[in-house]
C-alpha cells in the first residue's frame, strides 16, 4: 500500500511538476484548433453519408416485402 502523503508536500510536487510543462505557442493552439474543427467536420460527413444509406437500404428491404 502506498504512504500518504501530506497535503503540504503533494502541492509542492504539483508546481514542480506543471514547472516542466512545455505549453505550447499560440500558432500551435491555433493549428490544432483548426485541425480538429475539419476533423469533426468530415466525421459528420461520413456519419451523415452512413445515415443516409443505411436508411435507404433499410426502406428498400422493408419496401420489398409490400
């Protein structure tokens, strides 16, 4: 089992750690932003196009039994 450790000490560790962080700059911020907007956007094209012919072929199973 793990030791606990103190309230004091695990803070400590936090902003040791978060001093490490390399954050990245405000064009990369940007370039991911932008890429995960056209990503989104060709994922609802895809489920949009999928949703369609699902659909279609679903009314044409169940038109042929009529």
């Amino acid at each position: 089992m793990a030791s606990k450790t103190n309230p004091i000490a695990f803070l400590q560790q936090v902003r040791s750690e978060t001093s490490k962080v390399t954050w990245p700059s405000r064009r990369e911020t940007m370039i991911s932003t932008v890429m995960v907007f056209v990503m989104v956007f060709i994922a609802a094209l895809f489920f949009f196009a999928s949703d369609q012919l699902i659909g279609w072929l679903i009314g044409l199973i169940l038109n042929a039994g009529a």
